[in-house]
C-alpha cells in the first residue's frame, strides 16, 4: 500500500507476491524510479527468492525469479545507479542454506529494467555460519565509494561463538578483503544503511531480546596526492594516508607493463605503516634510466582490507646522473663525492641515489661504477 510523505495511507491495499505457496519475510528498496519488493517464498517447499518491481503511481511488473534451489531465505537489496562503466541495477543479497556450512550469504543482481541477471555467487562462505533464517543480513551501497557492505549474523558452532560480521564488495559483487568482526556475542537481526556524503555505513542489531546495537562502519579510503620525482636509477613517491581511523600502512606495487590491478599484482616495493592523514614517503632505487615504472598505492586497514588504489608513474634517470641533464660529469659527481662515506643511506635519505651497488653505503665500489659512466658535460654516458 502507498503512504505519502506525509505519512497518510494512499489508495487500497495490492497483492505483490500473488504467490500460490506460503510468502514471506518481505523487502523493498527504491531504485530512483522504481521500487523492487523481495521476499522468500515457499515453492514448493523450502525457499526461494522472488521479486517484482513497484513503480510510483504505476501497475505492478511481472514476477521476477531469482533463485530456485529451494534453499534461499531472508532477502534484502541495494541499488547502484550505475556510470559510463556500469548499468545500473539491484544487488539482492539472501541467506543460503544450500552453502557449503548449510547457511551462507549469497547475491544475485536484478537490471533496472526489472529482469534477473543469471548466476547466484557467493558474498560470505566461509566454514562458519553466516546468517539463519530467523535473523535474516542485510546489503547497502555507497555510490562515492563504490561498494556495497553486507551485514550478517556470524556463528561457529565449534567454538560456541556468535557476532555480526560484514563482508566489503565491489560493484561486480566480488569481495573486497576478509570479513570483519563488527560485534562479539549477539543474535543477530542485522540490518545496514548507507551514508553517502559521509562515505559510511551505519549497521544495527540485536543483542538480546531487550538490546539493538549499532556501530558505524567507514571503508577504507584510498591514499591521496600520490606524486613521483625522479633521480638516478631511483623514483622517490610520496602521498598523504588516508584519514580513515583505522588505517595501518601503504602497499605500493610497480609494474613497467601497466598500473597493478590489485595488492598482490607486480613488485612490491615497500608496505609502509603510518598513522592516518599522515605524509609518506619512499625511494623506489635499483631501477633502469629511462624506463616509464607504473605505481599503485594500496591503503590496508586492521582488517587487511584494501581501498582503491592510487596511481601514477615515474621515469628514473640514468645510473650517474645525479641533476637529470642526461649526461654524467663533474657535477654529478660533486653529489656522489658529498655522499661518499655515508654508512645507512636506508637513514640517510638524500644520498640514496648515491649507492649505486645498492649495499646501503656509499663507498669505493659506488664511486668505481660511477667512473664507468663519467663522459662529461653534454655527452652520452659512457654507461
């Protein structure tokens, strides 16, 4: 039935599941234009989800399948309004008991035209249970951040323990990083909002039959004002942390193909804790003159989780060529020469470049391989 933004009933009541079988535990979620209702129902025995979509002021769609393993309870959904890269659509997540512990969360997507996008795939399967049909989860997406949380009971019956936990995706619905435990101890009944100026989520349940809980939730934000300068044989990075509170360190990844897609993806070049909002930094060093490098920085959480990368390159000069002129002579080794001696250049950051050999000094063998690429003002490099 409709109410107004008054809060007055509007109209007479309308049957949205016209199910034959038993319908039960009923969602809806408002997709700009439409509305999409969810429910379980019992066809023909056990569960599945189903749906159909709700215009404002228009007649109802046509029934819509999301499932049908007979083993699909407590239904919930969250609505990407899609970009140039996306379309927009429902995220219809759901307990299934036909997981590999008999009770998982599970998602399904639904197109804006109110048709089922084919294949469930799995949102939280782990070997504990995740979800029951009594306390049913719950999903919610972030536009400005891009991702949908989902929101679940979590219990290990071995250990006799229970707490909510939520699961961080991206928009193809793929996990971003592990669960993390939000509450120990608890029933359940989860539910989850998104606020997108303040790019977080707000999640609530109940601890016992007196007691709801709740707790904000901020995905962890990428790193910012990522830049390189070069030097020789050496990038020098520096960016600000994130301010997310619980940020713990950077992991930064180069590659000279392409950007790294992930925080497992190419070399790894250093993980660097810090403190959140905080300025970092790092010489990238070994590396060969000329040749474009490919970074991305990967901010971690204290739930390994890992946000958006941030991206850029940098191009190193050539071994001895300390000013960036292109050639090698006495004033490169001006530099090398108010370096020579220095004993933890991993301390001692301005002369980094000046460990040629990489040894973390600069000594004899550093001043040696310097020699072989001396030709003077204006000329090629004798290396």
């Amino acid at each position: 039935r409709w109410v107004s933004s008054s809060g007055a009933t509007q109209g007479t009541e309308f049957n949205v599941s016209a199910d034959t079988q038993p319908s039960l535990y009923p969602t809806v979620d408002f997709g700009g234009t439409t509305f999409l209702a969810t429910w379980d129902c019992d066809c023909p025995q056990g569960g599945t989800i189903r749906g159909r979509c709700i215009p404002p002021g228009g007649s109802i769609g046509g029934l819509i399948d999301l499932t049908a393993g007979g083993t699909e309870v407590r239904s919930s959904a969250a609505y990407d309004p899609g970009d140039a890269t996306l379309p927009a659509r429902w995220l219809v997540h759901f307990t299934n008991h036909g997981g590999v512990t008999g009770s998982d969360q599970s998602g399904a997507f639904v197109t804006a035209g109110c048709t089922a996008v084919p294949g469930v795939f799995p949102i939280a399967n782990s070997p504990i249970h995740e979800g029951d049909t009594y306390f049913g989860g719950d999903i919610a997406f972030l536009p400005s951040r891009g991702r949908y949380l989902s929101v679940f009971q979590a219990s290990d019956d071995n250990a006799g323990l229970s707490g909510t936990n939520v699961q961080e995706l991206d928009r193809n619905g793929q996990r971003i990083g592990p669960q993390v435990s939000i509450s120990i101890g608890g029933n359940g009944g989860e539910a989850n909002a998104a606020d997108n100026d303040a790019g977080r989520f707000l999640n609530v349940w109940h601890r016992d039959f007196n007691t709801i809980l709740g707790r904000l939730y901020e995905p962890i934000r990428p790193a910012a004002n990522l830049t390189t300068m070069p030097g020789s044989q050496t990038v020098r990075l520096t960016w600000t942390n994130p301010s997310t509170p619980d940020f713990t360190k950077a992991v930064v990844r180069a590659k000279t193909t392409g950007y790294p897609t992930g925080p497992a993806d190419g070399t790894l070049v250093v993980e660097k804790a810090g403190s959140p909002g905080s300025t970092d930094g790092f010489a990238h060093t070994g590396l060969a003159g000329g040749t474009t490098v490919y970074y991305a920085v990967f901010a971690r959480d204290s739930g390994f989780v890992h946000a958006d990368p941030a991206r850029t390159t940098g191009v190193p000069y050539g071994r001895g060529d300390f000013d960036g002129d292109q050639d090698v002579d006495q004033a490169d080794f001006a530099y090398l020469q108010l370096c020579l001696g220095a004993q933890d250049v991993s301390v001692i950051r301005a002369c980094v470049e000046a460990d040629i050999d990489l040894d973390n000094e600069v000594d004899q063998h550093d001043v040696n391989a310097f020699r072989e690429c001396l030709a003077g003002p204006g000329l090629p490099p004798g290396c």
